[in-house]
C-alpha cells in the first residue's frame, strides 16, 4: 500500500463496525468510528443491511475468540454479500499474510496498532483493492462521540503493547512492545470526555503501571503522574469517576494508593490478574510472585483502602499445574477473598514460549479436566462474592443507572464496586429513570451477586 499518495478528495461512503474482544478493543472500535467520520463517513450504527463497508474488529488473543472472530467474518459475507467487508484488530494483525487464503473473500485486512490511520485501508478497499495494511503507531486518542456502551461510561486506552514475558499470552506477538500515548493527548481527549458529559472513565491498558516506562518514567509513577495531571485540571469538577482496570500483580506501585486514598474520584477498584499461585505453575508462567507475595498485596491494598475492591483472574490448566499446584490455588482463594474473579483454562497459543514447552506439554492435564477445575473455582467464589456484598448492605452510595426496565419501575446499574460488564449490577427501584442518571441511594438488600438499592430522593444527581 502507499501510504503518502492518499487521495485528497476521497468519496465518502458509509460503514458498519462490528466488535469482538475486550475493552481495549472496543476503543479502537471507537477510534476507527471517530477517524472515517472525520473525513465524511456515514456511520451506520445499528444496521449493516444500510452499510457500504463493514468492519469486523476481531479478537485473537485465544482460540475461541480466534474462531469467533472468523465466523463472523464468514457470515458478514454471506449475509450480506453486496456489501464489501475488511477484517480488522487482533486477529488481522497476528495473521495478517494468512487471513486473505484463509477468507479469500475478504476485501481487507487491517491490523490494530494504528487504528486512526483506518481510512487509508477503507479507501483501497472501495476502490476495488485488496490492501493489506499493518501500520505501527500511538493511538492520537481522537474525538470519540460514538461508543460500544452507553454515552456516560466509556474506556479510555492510554498504552498499548506490553513488555512483560508472561509465557502463555500472545499479547506481545499480536501488539508489539509497550507503547504509551503523550501525556497531553490523554489529558486532552479526558477534557473532551468530560465536556461531553462523561461520568465515569475506564482507564485501559495491557498493565496501567507500565505506563511510561517507554517514555522515561518509573515503573508506576507515569501513571501517577498522569492521573495528577487529570485531576489537578479538573480541581472544580468532582463528578466524575476513574476506574483503573489492569494492574500486574509483581510490580504494583504501592504509592498509588495514597493518590486513591487522598482522591475519591479515582475508585478504590483494582483489577489485578494474580493468574496462579502455585510457585511451579507461576515460574513456568513467566511471573515472578507467590501466594505469600500476593496476600501481602492484597492486605496492604485493604489497610490502606478499606472499602477496596478486588477483582483479578485465575488461569488453569497451564503446563505445570497438578494436583498439589491446584489445591495451592484452591487455598489462595480461600485466604484471598478477591470481591470478583474470572477465571479461563488455559488454552495453548501459537508462538508463545508455554506453546514451545514439549516437556511441560506431556505433563499438562487434559481440557476437560482444566474446565472441571474452572467450574469448581467458579463455584468457591460465588459465596466469598457474595459475603463480600453483604458489607454494602445499608451504605449510601451513588448508583450510574445503565438500563431503566421498560414497563416496570426499574432500573439496572452500578456502584463503584462494579466495572462495566464483567461484575454484578444494583436493582433500583425507580421511576422515570434514564441511563446514564446517577442516584444517591441506600443500599437495602441483595439477592445472589446483584444488590438492591432505594433512591434517597425523586431526582438524578451525583452525592457529592
């Protein structure tokens, strides 16, 4: 592709974005959205029969997303075969030479280390090329006013890429290296963000704490650093939450919890991905904790944020991982009492170092047994989440409506203590609720994972 002589003039169509994949992706989604609208593109939010182009942004970090993100392509083409479609994201990155012969109706293919630069790719591709385009790049954060969720909650990316050499994770294959965006573009898309209306920020990346490093900072103190900036800018606007999702576990910046501590825009939410805590499973992971390492995090989070929440992920069945490493895990669960988990089997990825491993991959347990072991975890964790609840029960706190229940006087959200959604939500009970209101409430009751909660008035609007 020639990426210099771009049309000057281009003849505007209209597209369609189809997503799969995590949060990060979804701002890319949104990045590429911003970019073709930009330069004139119609975007056709709902529907893709009105779509001159649709995008599948894929996922292709494991292979049921791998698959997935393949299905989707293959039925983009035969459900609507006038229409041209590009395959975009993690999956036409990692196969980028292979996905043409694979899907060779396809009409494009471009990666996702440089989504802004999307138009180029989309102009080949309507005029009856073929391109493959795997441009590297920052993310220029551009002006999203279209997103995946709802138009007060939004993620907000401020790295990409990731240096860390867990062993089993295709994240570096697929993103490349650590790559931070300028302070000022994130300080600067925030402040749009916040003149939009936004409520609540979730801040993204491959590890939170990393970023910077690229740019010269400590570990941990880019994203302190950063997250000063923000907040000493917008001293006059308490109305607003970060949320931070993504914090590796073995190289925690501990300082940032006095910045929690003192600033209670930024939630005491923390998603940390311990994965294991079997010494032997975790070394052949590529990590460098132990249980004990980790219970001391946990603990000092706790002390010095009481109301903290926890979440992280188990990973099971990694080479390594018998019986004594799983009962470690079952035990480290136990003393853990994590508010929320995910928990995944391990699923062997082309090009990683577990995937080379010949001799740990003789040892491994087979996939059944790995989803048994993913069922029971999941099992051990419903009543420690549920307990963990329990101590919200009679609080007031602000609920950040998402979807009022249409006929009943209803509505479903969220409180600090959930992430958009992968947690629980709350019950109001409300009327005339809109999404994206935010009511202080009490908190009256729970029934499974979901809590129950009552506005403490008539009217939208944040307590404090």
């Amino acid at each position: 592709m020639n990426d210099k002589n771009l049309s000057p003039n281009p003849s505007p169509g209209s597209f369609y974005v189809e997503n799969l994949g995590c949060a990060k992706n979804q701002v890319d989604a949104e990045v590429m959205i911003a970019s073709l609208k930009r330069e004139g593109w119609t975007y056709s939010r709902e529907n893709p029969e009105e779509a001159d182009l649709i995008i599948v942004n894929t996922c292709g970090f494991i292979k049921s997303a791998q698959k997935e993100a393949v299905d989707t392509l293959l039925g983009a083409k035969k459900e609507y075969p006038g229409k041209k479609v590009v395959a975009a994201g993690c999956l036409a990155q990692r196969w980028a030479e292979e996905l043409p012969g694979l899907i060779p109706e396809l009409d494009g293919v471009f990666g996702n280390r440089a989504p802004h630069r999307v138009r180029e790719t989309v102009e080949d591709v309507m005029a009856g090329e073929k391109p493959v385009f795997t441009p590297d790049g920052v993310d220029k954060g551009e002006d999203r006013r279209d997103f995946f969720g709802f138009d007060r909650s939004v993620f907000v990316k401020i790295a990409d890429g990731c240096n860390h050499n867990c062993r089993y994770c295709a994240i570096p294959l697929i993103k490349g290296g650590l790559k931070s965006r300028p302070v000022e573009d994130v300080v600067k898309e925030v402040d749009a963000l916040l003149e939009q209306g936004i409520f609540e920020m979730n801040f993204v990346a491959q590890d939170l704490a990393a970023y910077g490093l690229d740019r010269g900072e400590k570990h941990g103190s880019g994203l302190i650093n950063l997250l000063k900036t923000i907040l000493d800018k917008s001293r006059s606007n308490d109305n607003f939450w970060i949320r931070l999702l993504y914090l590796h576990p073995d190289d925690f910046p501990h300082d940032l919890l006095d910045l929690m501590a003192e600033d209670s825009r930024i939630l005491p939410y923390l998603d940390i991905p311990f994965q294991h805590a079997s010494v032997p499973v975790l070394r052949k992971m590529g990590r460098a904790g132990t249980a004990e390492s980790y219970l001391d995090l946990i603990a000092g989070i706790r002390g010095k944020l009481p109301d903290a929440v926890v979440r992280s992920t188990f990973l099971v069945g990694h080479p390594g991982e018998g019986r004594r490493e799983f009962r470690e895990l079952l035990k480290f669960q136990e003393k853990a009492q994590l508010d929320w988990l995910g928990v995944f089997d391990w699923s062997r990825e082309e090009g990683t170092a577990a995937a080379k491993d010949k001799s740990a991959l003789a040892a491994r347990i087979s996939a059944p047994s790995a989803r048994k072991r993913k069922s029971l975890i999941e099992s051990r964790q419903q009543p420690i989440t549920e307990s963990r609840l329990d101590k919200w029960i009679g609080r007031k706190m602000d609920v950040l409506v998402e979807e009022p229940v249409e006929g009943e006087d209803l509505a479903l959200g969220r409180l600090v203590i959930h992430a958009p959604e992968v947690d629980g939500s709350v019950v109001l009970h409300v009327k005339d609720a809109r999404t994206g209101d935010v009511f202080p409430s009490l908190i009256d009751g729970r029934t499974g994972i979901d809590l129950q909660a009552e506005p403490l008035g008539t009217e939208a609007g944040a307590s404090r």
